[in-house]
C-alpha cells in the first residue's frame, strides 16, 4: 500500500502564503479515492488509540464507503480496541426503519458496526419511525451534548453543497431538525435505492451548528460529480445557501479532494494542493 506525503509542507514560502489564507490552508489534494482512504482511516487510528473514549460523528454515502472498509482491514490486523468509542451519525431516513436494508442504520452495520466489537449502547443514530419527530430530534441534540460533544466530525457533501442532509437554506443556527430533501438529493441517492424503492422524502439530520461544534471536522469529496460544488465552495464567500461554505469559518477542519473532485479548482492552486504518492 502506496503512503502519502504532503508535498507542499516543506517550502517555507508556501506556508507563509498558507497562513495569510485560512481557506487554502483547509484542502488538501489526494491521486484517488483509495489515497484518502488510506489517510483517514490513519487519522480515525492514531484518534482511537490516543483517546479510546472519543465521541465521532460519522456519515453515511458512497463517499465513506472505501473509507469504513479501510479502517476496519486496519482494525481487525492491529487488533484495535474500539469499544470505549461513542458514534453519532448525522442522518436517518424518515419512515425507514433501523432494520430496513436501505435505512442508514443498515448502511453503518455493513460497512462499519458489525465488523468490530463496538459497543452496540454507544452508537447512536436518529430513529426514522420516531412518534413524535421533533421531540426525537430534540432529545437527539440532548444526547449529544451530554456525551461531550463531538471530538471527531466525518463529513461528505451533496452535490447541492449539503453536509449532513442540511439542505442550501438551511440557516447555520440550526439544530437536530427534520428536513423536507431536494429533488437533487433525492435524485443522487436513488442509487441506492434500485428496482422501485422510492427515496424517501423527508430525513432527521444534525444540524448545522451540531456540525460546527465538532472539534474537528473531515469532509471528504471524491468523483468528478463534486467537482462543480467545490469550485464554487472555492469562489463562494460563506452563505447558507452553499451549506459547507460554512466549513470556512472552523478552525479545525480538513477538506480532502481526490483529483476528480479538484479537477475545476484554478490550475495552480491545484498543483500546490496535491498531495503526491510516495
Ligand atoms: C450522509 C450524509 C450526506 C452525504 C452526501 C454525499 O450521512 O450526511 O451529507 O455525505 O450526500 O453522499 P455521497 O457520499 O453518497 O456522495
């Protein structure tokens, strides 16, 4: 397995060009997606034996999928201890049960939960057939706080610019809610959802100003199908109506872009980003 290195730490001028600009200094530039999986799941490694008892917010989406796969071949061969841990994920479908192949639920026990001796009374998600939506969510936000908040935030982006299923819109003050899902986000994800299940409408997600309490935050793009949303993150100033603009104003915050997902970002500032394969 190739390592990497980040080809830009070494020119003292670069870094001095870095420091005057916060927003450069957020993105970093991997071959593949395979390059970012072998990055994050280092990070999620080394955070994991550091501090066993840490609190990570995770996603859900094709994104993480060589990711999860990743960390757990990691895992398992270096015997890692997970089970202090505490999860948070940012979405659930409404109306999809936790035992629904399609419900989110789903998605984190195969390619995450069931893999490693988490423990199960650690690992939250938002309950997709919840009675009373709004309270659930509420209590959601509750449960959150009162684990410590989030050490470690996993994150991907819609192709609108959405960061958990925070809609463009969504005011950055918002907490744990229910959100009524675009057209596009409906329509990327019916992916996931073949033959004639239908996405559903409406989901639970964290919200904006969960996300920005995290500590510290991942996001990660790949495929030139975010390509688009990241060039005009790279142009836009912060506005609610590209949610992960919003990312701009953390201080501690990683965007990790494989080539494709660069590919529309000026020629230049590509080119000082990348992080080559050694
Ligand atoms: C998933 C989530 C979403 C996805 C985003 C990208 O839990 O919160 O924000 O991260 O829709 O999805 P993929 O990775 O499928 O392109």
């Amino acid at each position: 397995m190739r390592s990497t290195v980040l080809r830009s730490a070494p020119f003292p001028q670069r870094a001095f060009f870095f420091a005057h600009n916060p927003t450069l200094l957020m993105l970093h530039i991997f071959p593949d997606a395979a390059a970012i999986a072998e990055h994050v799941s280092t990070t999620l490694i080394e955070k994991i034996s550091i501090k066993p008892e840490i609190v990570l917010g995770l996603a859900t989406g094709g994104t993480m999928e060589p990711i999860y796969a990743r960390f757990v071949e990691k895992a398992l061969r270096r015997r890692l201890d997970v089970s202090a841990l505490t999860s948070f994920n940012l979405d659930e479908y409404v109306g999809l049960s936790a035992g629904h192949p399609k419900s989110y639920c789903a998605y984190m026990r195969q390619h995450l939960f069931q893999h490693l001796d988490f423990d199960a009374s650690r690992l939250y998600l938002p309950d997709g057939l919840a009675h009373d939506l709004d309270r659930h969510s509420q209590e959601y936000s509750t449960k959150m706080q009162q684990c410590g908040g989030i050490d470690l935030q996993l994150l991907g982006v819609g192709a609108n610019g959405h960061i958990g299923f925070n809609e463009p819109g969504t005011p950055f003050d918002s907490c744990c809610h229910v959100v009524q899902l675009s057209d596009r986000t409906r329509m990327d994800n019916s992916r996931f959802f073949e033959g004639n299940a239908i996405v559903p409408a409406s989901a639970i997600t964290m919200g904006m100003s969960e996300i920005m309490r995290a500590r510290e935050i991942l996001l990660v793009a790949t495929g030139e199908g975010k390509a688009e949303i990241m060039a005009e993150w790279y142009a836009s100033e912060v506005t609610e109506a590209i949610p992960f603009t919003v990312l701009k104003r953390h201080a501690r915050v990683k965007i990790l872009l494989d080539e494709a997902a660069a590919s529309l970002l000026p020629g230049s500032l590509r080119e000082s980003l990348m992080v080559a394969a050694a």
